[in-house]
C-alpha cells in the first residue's frame, strides 16, 4: 500500500518543497506555496496544546480554531487531527469546531467536516482485561484511569512516585495473560494499554489512501513515543515530520514546545495569504 501511495504523490512543484536542513521559517515559507498538495497531520496533547495537570484540562489557545480552519480550507479539507485521544473528546476540546481526524491511535478515523466516525482495524478490549487494568488506578491516590473505548490509559502526573509500581503491576497482567492482543504505550506520565495490531501510523496510511488525502505529501507534527511510528511512515507516503520537545529520528526539525508549533502554523497561514496575493 505504502509503494503504491508514494507513486501518487503530488509532486507539490518540487522547487517549493522543503529541503533537508532548511530552517523551520523557510520550511513555513516554502510549504504556503505548494498547501494545494499537502495534507497537514496534527497531533494534539504536547504538540498543538501544551500538556496540563490532567487530560480534562488542556485548553485550546485563543486564535488556534480559526488557524486549523484556515488551514483546512487551504488544502481543500486535507488537514486531520492525530490522536490518542476518541474523536468524541477531540470534538469536546475543540467544541464547536469540528475537524477531521484520526482517534484512539488508529482505531477511529473522520475524513470529513461532515462525515461520520468509522472505527477501523480497532477490536474491542477484553472487558475483563479493562477491569484487571483499571484496578491498577488503586495502587495510589492521583493515578487518574481513563478509559478511551479502544484502550485504557493510567495517568500519573499527580503520582509520579507511582511510575514504577504502576508498570510492574501491568507487565504481571501480561504475564498472566501471554497470549492476550495488547501492547503498552508509554507516554508522558502515561501508560496506555490497547489493543495490539493498529497505531496512528496505520491510521496515518489509510487516511491517505482516501480523498482528500489521496495523493497528497503529508505534513506531520508529533510529541511523544506514540508518534515515532508515523514518523517513521512519512518517507513512504512522500512526507515529512517534525517533532515537539525532543528529537526524534528520521525528523525535519523540531520544535522546542507547542506555543511554537502554533506560531509557525500561524505563519504557514500568512506566508499562504501572500502567496494567494502575490
């Protein structure tokens, strides 16, 4: 699926296309003019918005929707958002903003504004497994569960003392149950459980073999351990990558925290409307 993909690629005028080692205001500059044959791929907590205390607190940024909107219309709806995160907390963060998007690390996928969410490649987890796991919340007061549907996630930034102990307690699980589909996400304060044999890179890839994606050179910005598999996919799909906070391999540029990565969005949109204007 990667070759055939890559062999459809936009060629997005080569001369505008960013070159390896360009700086990330010269990448903005170049990308504004070839947008028309890009897709912009967004992960959200530690990339787009800055981390807080909890999940149910992050906040979005004055100015941010209307940037993602921007965008969207630029690339004729070709810009998603790349989650851990269900579509349906997506869509209460960025209330009343919708946007498409890829959740739950590949299990659900929206290729439009208008369209319905379809769960791909995503079995359910065992009900017994989630109960096992969620137990673990127990070993410490500010362990937090979430439970996304597709996976179960062990927040402990209010814990962190608890990091050790909470890991031990998931690999006797696994221990136990050899044989079980799963595999651990760690994460920043986070250790997430979830089905095994899908990720956002699988996501990532069936994305792109759909309209408006279909063809297009791919733009993705990503944070943490979760991204680094589509990192790894954006040189098949005819794309590149930039990491938040850390380098990653196989990256064009990183940058330092999200407040940055949502300046240079920022100037992608201008550097768009001087183009359009020029």
């Amino acid at each position: 699926m990667i070759e055939s993909l890559a062999s459809r690629v936009i060629p997005a005028r080569e001369e505008a296309w960013p070159v390896e080692g360009a700086s990330l205001d010269l990448i903005a500059e170049k990308l504004a003019k070839c947008l028309d044959a890009c897709a912009i791929l967004l992960d959200i907590d530690g990339t787009l918005l800055d981390l807080a205390r909890t999940p149910r607190e992050v906040w979005v940024p004055p100015g941010l929707a209307a940037t993602l909107r921007t965008l969207h219309e630029r690339t004729n709806g070709a810009l998603a958002l790349v989650s851990g995160r269900s579509l349906n907390d997506i869509d209460l963060i960025f209330a009343p903003e919708r946007f498409p998007a890829i959740g739950g690390h590949g299990a659900e996928m929206r290729l439009s504004i208008g369209s319905e969410a379809v769960a791909t490649h995503a079995p359910p987890m065992d009900q017994e497994l989630k109960r096992r796991l969620a137990a673990i919340a127990r070993l410490s007061p500010g362990i937090l569960l979430e439970d996304k549907g597709y996976s179960l996630a062990l927040h402990y930034r209010l814990a962190p003392h608890a990091e050790k102990a909470i890991y031990e307690a998931v690999s006797l699980i696994r221990a136990d149950l050899p044989n079980a589909p799963i595999e651990v996400l760690p994460g920043k304060c986070v250790c997430e459980i979830k089905p095994s044999g899908f990720d956002k890179a699988t996501g990532v890839r069936e994305l792109m073999s759909h309209e408006p994606f279909l063809g297009r050179r791919p733009v993705f910005i990503g944070d943490d351990v979760t991204d680094e598999s589509v990192f790894a996919a954006m040189p098949g799909l005819g794309g590149i990558a930039f990491s938040v906070g850390r380098h990653a391999q196989g990256v064009a540029g990183q940058f330092d925290e999200p407040s940055h990565v949502r300046a240079w969005l920022l100037r992608l949109v201008n550097y768009g409307k001087a183009s359009a204007a020029s």
